[in-house]
C-alpha cells in the first residue's frame, strides 16, 4: 500500500485496508455522516478498522481537518447496497466523504469549519472528475429503505449555492413519476422521505402533503 495519499492534498493520509479494485469511472459523490460519538471512533473502531469492512475515501472531523483514508481510484466500501438512477452498488462508481456527526437524534449541528472543508474537497474532486452537482447524493438518496444520513441536519445549501449539489427546480408530472425520474428508487413512502430529508427537511413525514407536492411539481 502507498504510505502516502496521492489525490487531495489537503488530507492527512490515515490509510484504511477495507478496499478493493474500482472497475467502473467515478461519476458521482456520497456524502455520510459517521453518526458516532468521536472522530477516533469513526476511524479506528470503523472506518479503518479490517474487521468490519467499512471504509471511506475521505473523512472530515469537526475542525475541517480531511483525513483520505482510501485512495480514489480504489473501490472504499461506503455506499453498500444502493441504487440511483440506472446505476447500482454505488461503491463502484463513487467517492464516499464521511463528515463526523454525532447523529440525528443527539442534534449536533455539523460545523462551518466542516462546511468550508467540504466545499474545498468537493470543488476539487468535480473538477478533476468532471463530477456535475446533480452527482453529488446522500447515502440516504441511494438506499433509501436503511440510510438516513447525513441527515435533516446537514445543510445542503451550503454546497447547493457553491454549485456543488443541485438544488431542486419544480418539475411537471405527477409527484413520484417526477421522484423516480429523477433518481429515488423505492417504495413510495421511503422515496417521498429521501426527497424530504434533501429538499423539506423540516417536514420529513413520508406523506405526500400540500407542500411536498407543491415543491416538487408546484400543484
Ligand atoms: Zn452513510
């Protein structure tokens, strides 16, 4: 294994074992959220830990340090059964970014030096990717039935007003026929929920209310 990490410079290199060979081009970026107590935790207990099989390429703790963990043209093993569009098993395909966060439920808000951190590693794997906004994805976009994160806390804006994520735009047709065009695969509760937690996250209910419709297809 290299001893250095070669692709974003920023990062410190704490390598992770949990990889294999990527044998599609990388299209898209997945954002998690680590949702446990500390970064040590998230990296030696999981991400780099070889009996779990987890991983990431990238970890960003709560000062904004990146840490690279997995070397982009490596598979990390972040995604896990997944589905967005036409394309599945998303680790093929992805980079993941992993942003310590103690999770939902204890309400943390992520940080402005976690922000900043983002948006300079993510402006710099789209342009050396060709990465468009609309690539940039939750983990819970695309496993939609088992993944919450990063979660309604996170603030998409914050990548959405650098160009570095789509921000949604109405779209005519009926509401899930929209969603399913889009990306979202599912149930409907679970697909309404996903779109929600990116787009209305104060109103995460998995029910087609008046304002969910309204905002995906403004009727
Ligand atoms: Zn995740």
């Amino acid at each position: 294994m290299n001893n250095q990490a070669t692709d974003y410079t920023k990062a410190l290199w704490y390598p992770s074992s949990s990889f294999d060979e990527r044998k599609e081009a990388i299209k898209y970026v997945v954002i998690h959220g680590t949702w446990v107590a500390t970064t040590q935790i998230a990296l030696n207990d999981f991400l780099c830990n070889p009996e779990i099989e987890v991983s990431a390429h990238y970890l960003i703790d709560e000062q904004g340090q990146v840490y690279q963990l997995v070397l982009e043209e490596k598979r990390a093993w972040h995604a896990g059964r997944s589905k967005w569009q036409q394309d599945e098993l998303l680790n093929h395909s992805s980079i993941g970014i992993e942003i310590q966060n103690k999770g939902e439920e204890v309400g943390e808000p992520y940080t402005e030096a976690q922000y900043i951190a983002l948006q300079d590693l993510l402006k710099d794997i789209m342009l050396r990717h060709h990465i468009s906004p609309e690539h940039v994805l939750a983990h819970s976009d695309i496993a939609t039935d088992r993944k919450e994160d990063p979660g309604t806390h996170f603030n998409w804006k914050k990548l959405e007003d650098h160009a570095l994520a789509a921000p949604w735009h109405v779209k005519a047709g009926e509401p899930l026929e929209v969603l399913r065009t889009y990306g979202w695969h599912g149930t409907d509760t679970d697909i309404i929920k996903a779109f929600q937690r990116r787009y209305l996250p104060e109103k995460v209910s998995g029910e087609l209310c008046t304002e969910t419709r309204q905002k995906i297809c403004g009727a």
